[in-house]
C-alpha cells in the first residue's frame, strides 16, 4: 500500500468517526486548511517533473476531492442527528389541553366578591360607600361612640393596644368600623347613607373567629329615619343578599352602647339537612347581626343635633355571611392562602356581581 493510499485511508477513517462538527472541523483543517496533509502534498506538483506530475497530480487532487466529499457526507449526517436529538427535546404532545389565561384560571377571594355583592345591592338602594383608617385613636374608637372611660363595655372589645406615645395616649387597631360612623357626620352633612365595608381586629381566635375579620357598618342619618325605614333596609339586603324572594326577620332587645333601643335581628332558615343552610324557608331561626337607633350621645359627638337629627345603624360579620351563603364551615381558611381552597371557593373574575345580573352567578 502507498502512503497516498494509507493518508486517505487514514482521513477517511477519522471523518467517519467524527462526533460531532467541531471534531469534524479540525478533521478538515488538518487535511486541507493552509497546512494540512493534503494542502502539503498538492504544493509539492510544482517541483515535479512532467511525467511525475501527470502520474501523482491526478492520484493527489482524486484524495482531496474524496476527502472533500466524505467532509460534506459526515456533515450533512452530523446535523441530521443534531435535528433529531433537538426535535426528541423539544417535541410538544398536542393531545394535552390547551392551558387556560390567566383570566380563565384565576380566582376572586370569596370576601372581595362579597363586598362587592354588598355595594350592589347598597348601592341600588341609594348608599354610598366610605372608610376609614385601620389605626384609630380611643376616642374614635370608644368615647365618640358613648363608651365612656372605664365603662364595662369596653370590656367586650378585646382590643389590640399599640405602646403608649410621648403623651401617654395609646392608639389602637379598630375594633369595628363604626369610628366611620363618627368620622363621616363630622365631615358631612345629614342626609347621610352610607355603608363600611372594612377590616377589623380583636384577640380572639377559632373556626369562626379570627383576630382580623370583616366587617359592615351602615348608617342612615335624616331628619325622619325611623326604625320602620331601618326593618325594611334590612329585610330588602337580606332578600337580595340571599337570592331569595321573601324572608322572615324578628327582632330581639339587646344592648350597644351606639343605639338606643338596640336590637339583634335573626332570620328565618332551614337547617334539616346536615352541613346546609337554606334561607326563607323552614322554621328555625338565625341571629345575623345587630342594629338600632343612633344614640342621641353619639349624634352629639358627630357634631349634630338629637333634636333636630335622628338615625338608625347596623353591623354585621361580612366574613359569617359568606361563609353561611356559600357553605364555608371554617372562617381560618379565609386567611391561609391555600391555592386549592381559592380554586374551589373562588370566583372568576368576570364574575361581576350585578342586581339586575345576579348576585352569585
């Protein structure tokens, strides 16, 4: 065997069992770049003589073009597995479902989708809605709404106290939200109507109570409001509220040191079947929230006149309510963020409430 035959036996062996293209590269450099094995040979025609030229130039310039030729070959099938190899990654299984928007996929919190339900149905009524600061002071808080220091009342409230400040006075997180109450007579004029949708915080903690809750304040202020508008502003929020089209209210005396007389209010409901709550129907009954006559006190500390001004308010649970409208039996799951729960529980967020529309659909 010559050495033309054994050099292209050789190349031609290392370009079959090039890797890949940077390998197959090199393979090619070292054959035909400026001083590769073949490039040398063929600078070598010059120096022969004819008859020499006319035997080895045909048998040098047949190994590169045979070197030449398997180069492109390894090439082509070089890049014929990289495409494989990139396809197998890179392959899409288009039997899966289409995955949603993110309009599709996410969810309102029940709460917010309360509310919202709240000033629809508020709203249709001719109320607006207002609201106040987390942090409040005592005053607000208590004295403006006829606690007076050291009166037992206060001692329902088991509330979050900050440190003292450079004057010795100790603000707080809002028990209710009736400080709105106060804060809107002072800056408003009767008539009022308005309704305080908002968060509220006291030390207390179990599968219904929760140290933040939810709560709604109304309050209607006139020169005529009477306990008969205020029964039927109810019963009209508890109808629609509830999506049903009539139920039973009765109210029991009670005490709150804001109204005078104070009133507990309990709707009709059926509670037969286990784990359900069903509204105007059935002949059990369901305390659902308080309410009663703006004290005179509490006027005055609004800046208005008892004789001349009277009002009723009301509050309630937002968090109760939606657990009883929507079957959630634990109120702590509200505040756990558990994605799954939200999935479930959740609205979608076109859902938007409407009288006209639905509440709930």
């Amino acid at each position: 065997m010559s050495d033309l035959e054994t050099l292209s036996r050789s190349i031609l062996d290392e370009i079959g069992q090039a890797p890949d293209e940077p390998a197959l590269e090199m393979i090619r450099v070292a054959a035909l770049g400026k001083k590769g094995s073949v490039s040398e040979l063929l600078k070598t025609l010059g120096s022969m003589t004819p008859e020499e030229r006319q035997v080895k130039g045909p048998a040098i310039n047949g190994l590169k073009s045979r070197v030449t030729e398997a180069l492109a070959g390894r090439r082509a099938e070089l890049r014929d597995v990289a495409v494989a190899v990139r396809l197998a990654a890179e392959k899409v299984d288009v039997t899966l479902p289409v995955r949603q928007s993110p309009a599709e996929r996410g969810r309102i919190h029940p709460i917010s989708q309360v509310i919202d339900e709240i000033a629809a149905i508020f709203g249709d009524l001719g109320f607006s809605i207002a609201e106040g600061p987390d942090i409040e002071t005592d005053y607000y808080n208590f004295t403006a709404l006829n606690f007076p220091e050291g009166h037992p009342a206060r001692e329902m409230h088991d509330t979050f106290f900050f440190n003292p400040d450079e004057k010795g006075e100790r603000k707080l997180l809002r028990t209710h939200t009736s400080p709105v109450q106060i804060r809107t007579m002072e800056a408003q004029k009767p008539p009022i109507r308005i309704v305080i949708p908002g968060k509220t915080y006291r030390q207390d903690s179990d599968a219904t109570h929760s140290p933040m809750f939810h709560q709604l304040e109304g309050l209607v202020v006139d020169r005529t409001a009477t306990v008969a508008n205020m029964k039927w502003v109810l019963e009209e929020f508890c109808k629609a509220f509830f999506e049903v089209p009539s139920v039973g209210m009765r109210f029991r005396p009670s005490f709150f040191p804001f109204t005078e007389p104070s009133l507990e209010v309990d709707i009709q409901c059926d509670r037969s079947r286990p784990g359900e709550v069903r509204f105007g129907e059935g002949s059990d009954w369901m305390e659902i929230l308080g309410c009663g006559m703006v004290h005179p006190n509490v006027l005055r500390f609004g800046g208005l006149d008892p004789d001349e001004y009277q009002g009723f308010a009301w509050g309630m649970g937002i968090d109760r309510i939606a657990m009883l409208k929507y079957g959630m039996p634990d109120l702590r799951a509200f505040f756990d963020a558990d994605v799954r729960w939200l999935s479930h529980y959740g609205f979608r967020p076109l859902d938007i409430p409407t009288l006209f529309g639905g509440l709930s659909t």
